[in-house]
C-alpha cells in the first residue's frame, strides 16, 4: 500500500502488480517460497517505505486445477504501520490458444498500524495473451471509511513484457487509480496515473536481479502527495524463488 494524506494513510510490484498477472498452471500441486530485497517498495507507483529498502517474502500453494493460495509480506513505513501481511486465494490458467486468466482476492492487512485500522481487501482479475496483460482491482472491504482505498475503489492496468537477447526481460507497465472519494472534503485530488519500465535477469541458483524505474502523476498537494512524489522513482530488486 501507500501512505495517504490523513489518517486515511496510503497505499503493491502486487510487488503487489506482481499479483495481478497470470499464474503459470503447473503440471501437478505445488508448494513455493519467495524472498527478496529491493531499495524501495513501491506499490501501484507510489512507496511503500519513505522510499527506503525492504525486505520481502512469501508462501504459494498451486493445485494442478489451477487454483492457488498464499501470503506475501513485506516492512513499510507509512501512517504507524511497520509492515504490510497480504493473503490471496485465486484461479489462474491458460487456454490451449495461449490466452490466460486469473481472478482472485486479495487482502491487505497492516496489523501494527497506529492509531486508525488501515486494512483493505480487493477482487481482482486479468488475462494475457503473448506479450500483453490487463485486468483491473475492485476494493470490496475497507476499514477506512470516507476516505481513500475505500469500497468502490478501482484500479486498472495493462502490460507488455518481452524477451531480449542476453536472456534479459523487458516489462513496460501502465495503471490509473480511480478513487470513489477522489474530490471529497478531507481527501482532495487522489486519481492518478503511473508508467514503469523493468529490466530483469534471471540468474541460475542466485535469481532474479531487476532494474526499474516508475513515474506516478501525483503532485505534492495531492492526497497522496509527498515533497518529492513526482519526482520519477529508481530501484533495484534481487528476488529468489525455490
């Protein structure tokens, strides 16, 4: 998530877009672990950590059906909250033409936030075919009321990742936030667009080290705004999978 200008707080690379793509379908059960680092946390365009590192790290179940559950957590630094726990539970699978589908939900829980409850849950659902993925976000649950990531948010994006020579990986993404409460008195200006670009390599037995840069239209005086929040964002990530 991503700190907000009142009690609200703010609020996902689902990390967090990392929970919005299609799942690969695995030929049997399966049980997977995750760790990383990354310089700064950002979830939807917007940091997670007062732009700071983080340390990260989940647990995935896969059936051969296709239906998958897990949990992701990751330190945060926004409105008393010290770190970020995510349960999800989804389907995912893949056509025999290529096209792929994955719907979910998602809950974000910020147990040590201080003083207001800051939780929130989503439904989500995307498709990719080739190179192209989109879907969007539906906040279904929230404990924040009137204010932003409240029921009725949405979030939309699309992507394009292709594979380049030297066995790097390119990832262009692109969303815009629609807040319900977006203009109301106490919340202000909170819709807002972001653009990221990734360079990743995939190392044997070391994992992943990627190389990315995302951009957020959000202005100072927005709700979510920070002294330096347009300012275009740079950060390294090492993740490893096992």
């Amino acid at each position: 998530m991503t700190c907000s200008s009142k009690s609200a707080w703010t609020a996902p690379l689902l990390a967090g877009a990392l929970l919005l793509g299609t799942a690969p379908l695995s030929a049997q059960a399966e049980v997977s672990f995750n760790i990383g680092v990354a310089s700064n946390y950002l979830f939807r365009g917007v940091t997670q950590t007062d732009d700071n590192a983080a340390i990260q790290g989940g647990i995935d179940y896969e059936a051969d059906s296709g239906f998958y559950i897990g949990t992701w957590a990751s330190n945060v630094d926004f409105d008393g909250a010290g770190y970020e726990l995510d349960l999800y539970l989804g389907f995912a699978t893949e056509l025999d033409n290529g096209l792929g589908f994955d719907v979910g939900y998602l809950y974000y829980a910020y147990p040590d936030a201080a003083p207001d409850d800051i939780d929130f849950s989503e439904i989500y659902a995307s498709i990719s075919y080739g190179p192209f993925s989109g879907g969007l976000a539906y906040t279904v649950t929230s404990d924040n009321d009137d204010g932003l990531f409240d029921k009725g948010d949405l979030y939309f994006h699309v992507g394009l990742d292709f594979e380049l020579p030297a066995d790097l990986g390119l990832g262009l993404t692109a969303g815009y936030y629609d807040f319900k409460n977006d203009g109301k008195p106490g919340v202000g200006d909170a819709n807002y667009w972001h653009l990221g670009v990734s360079l990743s390599r995939e190392f044997d037995v070391v994992g992943e080290i990627s190389f990315n840069v995302e951009y957020a239209d959000i202005s100072s005086s927005d709700a979510l705004g920070s002294p330096n929040s347009k300012d275009p964002k740079v950060w390294v990530g090492w993740t490893l999978s096992f």
